[in-house]
C-alpha cells in the first residue's frame, strides 16, 4: 500500500530521478518491512506459546525464522500486488485473490479430502511449504534438516516476487 501510496503522491517520481535503481528501492522496503516482521513474529510467537500455549516440541527459534520467512514472502508478494495495482483500492483486491486461497489451501484445514487438482494448486503456494514447516517444528520437534527444504521453497517463492516486483517496477518506471 505505501508503494502506490508514494506513487500516486509522487514521491517515487523524485525519488527515482536519484541514481537508485528499481531493486534497491525495493529491497529498502523488504528490509524495512522485514525488520517490522521479526519484531512481530517474535510477539506472536511469544504470545503462542506463553499466553495462549501452543505446544512447541521443537527450538523455538526455528519457529521464528520460520514465521520471519513467511512474513518476508508476505513483503514481497505485496511489493509485486503494488507493482500491478494503481491505486489502493485494487491493491486491496489484488491481495485477496492472493491471500483468501493461501489460507484455504495452505493445510491449515484437512485436504485429503479434496480433488486433486485443489491439492495440486496448493503445492503451488508458499504458505502451504511455511504451514508445513511450523507443524513439523511444533508438533514433532524437527530440526532444521528436517524443514530445510520447505524453508527453501519459501525463500525461492520470497526471491521469485522481488525479481518479479522488480522487473514490474522498472517497466512502470519506464
């Protein structure tokens, strides 16, 4: 949202007369937004597991970098929604065909009994790699070797909306 917002205001216009390029403007706001991110994972984890008592059989740090990496993919598929979008409103439409079948598809809801092509759409989707990984570090106490790979597919899914995002932005600059 703060993308279009800067856009529309025309902010970025003079920004992007500096010598910035595209992917540095934007990997300011992952960083940015990324930072706000771990702070909220750790609250969130920290209420989890204290407040409300989640189980957690596995490193708790683990968890963290687990929700920081979902949280980083949720910036970046933000930056690219804002890439497509012109204003706020369609970001907010954008987002929800983004985010409403993440949450269906991700596995927090049992699947099995779902035709095949649902279960395929949702092997297509980070949060379903991201939902994977908390389960196994929650409930059955894995370790990193155990949930490397989902991690990596939610890094790859992260690294793939910032190159996307980015070759949106440039072609808006131009």
């Amino acid at each position: 949202m703060s993308l279009v917002n800067e856009r529309s205001a025309g902010t970025m216009k003079r920004f992007l007369a500096t010598p910035v390029k595209p992917a540095e403007v934007l990997g300011g706001y992952t960083l940015g937004f990324g930072v706000l991110a771990l702070v909220q994972s750790a609250i969130i984890v920290l209420i989890a597991l204290t407040l409300i008592g989640f189980p957690c059989e596995g490193n708790v740090a683990l968890v963290v970098l687990t929700a920081v990496s979902l949280a980083i993919v949720s910036v970046t598929s933000g930056l690219l929604v804002s890439g497509l979008a012109s204003s706020a409103f369609q970001v907010i439409q954008l987002m929800l065909l983004f985010v409403v079948p993440q949450i269906l598809l991700s596995g927090l809801f049992d699947l099995s009994a779902a035709p095949g092509w649902l279960q395929a759409i949702s092997a297509c989707l980070p949060l379903t790699y991201g939902v994977d990984a908390l389960r196994a570090i929650m409930l059955r106490g894995a370790g990193f070797a155990q949930i490397g790979l989902d991690l990596a597919v939610v890094w790859g899914f992260a690294i793939a909306f910032f190159v996307l995002a980015s070759i949106g932005f440039r072609k808006k600059r131009a």
